[in-house]
C-alpha cells in the first residue's frame, strides 16, 4: 500500500509463502484419497518489509518549502549525502547510534531502490540501536499543541490516525486493488476500513476549527475544501502503514510517527523487540545479536496475516499468529433453539460462534467446531434432554449424523477454497514471475496463506470421515442444521 509521504514511504516488499503442492478441489468424492490433500514445505527465503526516503521529512510544526529550501542549499554544499533520511536526521538532532540506512536494488524496473535499517556495527542483546529525541517524532501532542484538545478530538470522533493523516496533507500534499483478494474475508475488510475512513474524512473541520496551534500556517484552508477524500485516503494509508503505537505513554502521544521506525525497519513475527517511549524519546533495544549490516528487525505485536497486510502492506510466512475465521451459528426456526442456545452457553459458546482456526492447528480447531455442529443437528426431543442433564458437550452422535456433521463442514471448506480464483498451484506460477506487480505479490502471498489453513482444515475433515465405520451409509436428514460462513 503506497503513500504519498516523505521519509515515511512504506512499498508492498513481504515475506515469501512456503510452497505447496495443493490445488483446488470440487468435490468430495476427490478428497478420500490423502495423498490428493499434500502439504509439503520449502524453507522460506527471508525478505525485508522497508521503504525509500527522501531527503524532505516530516517535522511537526515545520514549513515544508522552507525544508525544501534548506534541503537544496546543503545539498550545493554536502552532495549527494543530503539525499540520505539518516544524514538528515544527524543533521537534525539525532544522537550518535548504532544504526545505518542500506539500499538495495528495487526488485522491478518500475520502484526505486529501497531502504532499511541495519547494524551499523555488531550490536548484543539489550543495546540500544537508536533514540530518536521527540523533537524528531510527530504525535498528537505535538501536532494539536495540547493533549487536552487531543483526547477530545479522538473521543468518539475522530481517531489518532485521521488527525495524523490531516497534518500530513497539510506537510506535503490507496486502496488496494480487490480483485487481487477474491474470495478471501480480508476483501470485506479493506471495504468496511474504506467505510470508516470516509466517515472520519466528514468530521476533518473539527479538526481544523479546533487545533489552531498546528493550522494557523493555513487559516482559509477547511479540510474537506483544501483535499480531495482521495488525497485523505493516501495519507490515511501512509499513516496506517507507519505509525508506531507507544505503550505507557498518554493518548495525545500513543500514536507517532517515528524517523527509523516502520517500514524502514524490518517485521519479524519471532521477535518482541518494539519502540519503546522514554524520557523526551522513542528507542529501540534490540532482542538479539546482530553482526554490522544485519537489518533490525522489530515485531509489530500478535497480529495475524491479515491484518498485517491491512496495515502496513505486507505479510509474514513464518508468522506464528495467523489464522482465518469459521463462522457458526444455530437455527433461529429449531423448535428446540432455546435449549441447544442454553447447552452451547454451558459450554462456552454462542448462539453465534465464532471459531478462530490457527496456523498449525487446524485439526485441532475441527475438533473444536465437532460439538458445536453435533448440537445443532440433534432433532429428538429426548437425545435433547439427555445433554441438557449430562451439562457437557455433544460428544458423539449415531453414524449417519456424524457424517451428515462431517459432509457439511468438508462442503464448507471446499467452497471456502472454491471462492478463490486461482489454485494454489496458479499462485505458485505468479509468485515465480520476478516481474509481478508488488501489490498482486503481497496479496497472493496472503491469499495463498489462507487457503493452506483451509486446506488443512479440509485434510482433517476428511480424515475423520473415513475413520467412521461404514463408509457407505448416507447421512441422516437436518432440517436445522445450523449455518457455517
């Protein structure tokens, strides 16, 4: 997700997707055999989450085109070093640390090279890679000039982000493409964000009305007459993609924009080394050993693939937190909704359940939507009241209910894997092509992803099916069978 930012300018680069053999299905005739359901794994090449700079970087409080005119008079006199966010930031205050910014060639013709963070020299555990002094960082204590006006402004109105974003299109004046996340959830997601982002562009005035320390450089300028909603979706998505939120710290500063910090630094799902606010700072001390030229990494919290891709473009192959959503919910119109709703909550569910399936666990997750199921197609009045006193889940059922259970959650996955567009097997020929657009890159990576966790949902499904003991008696009839999205 690119945005028009300076020195804040994040590029669709993620990690490469372990590879497999999988390709869609159709039926479920075509799953008894396992070998059809492979789920073999390459050892993954690492890659960088970075980002290009630009010598004119964002200063709360600054004048644009007097940096400007800063920037070009001491790149007469200093070359081509003016160019570099780190020479920048040295020349601006920032203390001596441990930490350079290298390039590496741009992975297609059409993309600057790009930047990350790396040791400047071989650093241990517990050292401090760098400080930024506040003077560096925007916030919305810096930016409004009073954290009073800054919790009023996010309170039920607006959030950090939206103000962050405005400041930005004050300073320097995307969307992804959804085709490219056909058939998966994360597809509702971008249009619901997208929602929210154009409710929060219809409160900006507020804003500007009310936080004159940072607008009165632009007293006739309102918000939604000086910008486009297009121009407030492009900064909206440049501060998504590098904010930074600060624990411990007031609301007028839990949100920042730190020099060094996202997307020039890498993500790495294993890692639990994060910016941290001190006194009249934000540092980085790092987790691990690194040898000079190894690029930091920083983790950006137990967030699944899908939100990382949302938020700051890219997704994590190796990430640990990743998982997809099965939607359950009982029949409204069963006679006997009122009790199975009573057992569910005795058991720790709803009426409308959501499970969470994790990478990894996937049969164990199947395990746990089987009782759940089981209870929504019981029909008789007396097996009902058998599990009302027994106060446990429905463990077991006859037969032909199992697989009746059974056929409509392996139905539910292979449609699940049915919405995509391509086969596993068409994303591996797509992320093969060095010349593939970075954004079609990033979503295939996640939409591969996601199909893997289906899969192996699938694999564990059918699994169960021909462990029952008569693999030729039909499934028992459900008129209430509860609902699976």
């Amino acid at each position: 997700m690119e945005g028009i930012i300076s020195c804040f300018h994040p590029k669709c680069v993620s990690l490469p997707i372990r590879s497999s053999p999988l390709s869609r299905v159709s039926s479920l005739s075509q799953l008894r055999n396992r070998n059809s359901l492979s789920s073999s794994r390459s050892v993954p090449q690492r890659s960088l989450c970075v980002s290009s700079s630009s010598s004119d970087t964002l200063l709360a409080g600054g004048s644009s085109k007097e940096d400007e005119r800063q920037s070009k008079a001491s790149s007469k006199k200093e070359g081509d070093d003016s160019g570099d966010l780190k020479h920048w930031l040295d020349r601006n205050g920032l203390p001596p640390c441990k930490v350079l910014l290298k390039e590496r060639p741009a992975h297609d013709q059409n993309h600057k090279p790009i930047h990350y963070v790396a040791a400047s020299e071989d650093l241990q555990k517990g050292d401090v890679a760098f400080s930024v002094p506040d003077s560096l960082v925007v916030t919305l204590e810096r930016v409004l000039g009073n954290e009073t006006i800054a919790e009023l402004l996010t309170t039920n109105k607006l959030s950090e982000l939206a103000c962050l974003a405005l400041y930005l299109m004050y300073e320097k004046k995307q969307e992804a493409e959804l085709e490219y996340l056909t058939g998966s959830p994360t597809k509702a997601e971008v249009l619901e964000r997208a929602e929210g982002i154009k409710r929060e562009y219809s409160e900006l005035d507020t804003v500007w009305f009310m936080a004159g320390s940072l607008f009165q450089q632009y007293p006739f300028d309102i918000p939604t007459e000086a910008f486009t909603f297009e121009i407030f979706k492009q900064a909206f998505a440049a501060v998504q993609s590098c904010v930074v939120h600060l624990q411990n710290v007031s609301l007028a500063r839990r949100f920042a924009l730190v020099p060094l910090g996202p997307p020039l630094l890498a993500y790495c799902s294993n890692c639990k080394a994060m910016l941290t606010a001190v006194d009249g700072a934000v540092q980085l001390v790092v987790d691990r050993p690194y040898k000079a030229g190894d690029p930091i990494v920083v983790w950006c919290g137990p967030q699944p693939n899908a939100k990382l891709l949302l938020n700051y473009g890219f997704v994590d192959e190796d990430n640990p937190y990743d998982r997809i959503i099965v939607e359950a919910a009982l029949s409204t119109d069963d006679p006997q909704y009122q009790d199975k709703r009573l057992v569910a909550q005795r058991n720790g569910k709803l009426s409308q359940q959501v499970f969470q399936v994790r990478v990894g666990k996937e049969k164990e997750a199947v395990q746990d939507m089987l009782p759940y199921l089981r209870l929504g197609y019981m029909s008789d009045p007396a097996e009902m009241q058998s599990v009302i006193s027994s106060q446990g889940p429905v463990c077991s059922m006859s037969p032909c209910m199992e697989r009746a259970v059974l056929d409509q959650l392996a139905d539910y996955f292979m449609r699940r894997l049915a919405g995509y567009p391509t086969t596993l097997k068409e994303d591996d020929a797509l992320l093969a092509d060095p010349s593939l657009n970075p954004r079609k890159r990033v979503a295939t990576r996640l939409v591969r992803l996601e199909k893997k966790m289906l899969a192996a949902c699938l694999v564990a499904t059918v699994d169960l099916l021909n462990e029952l003991p008569d693999t030729t008696i039909s499934p028992c009839p459900a008129p209430y069978a509860p609902s699976l999205k």
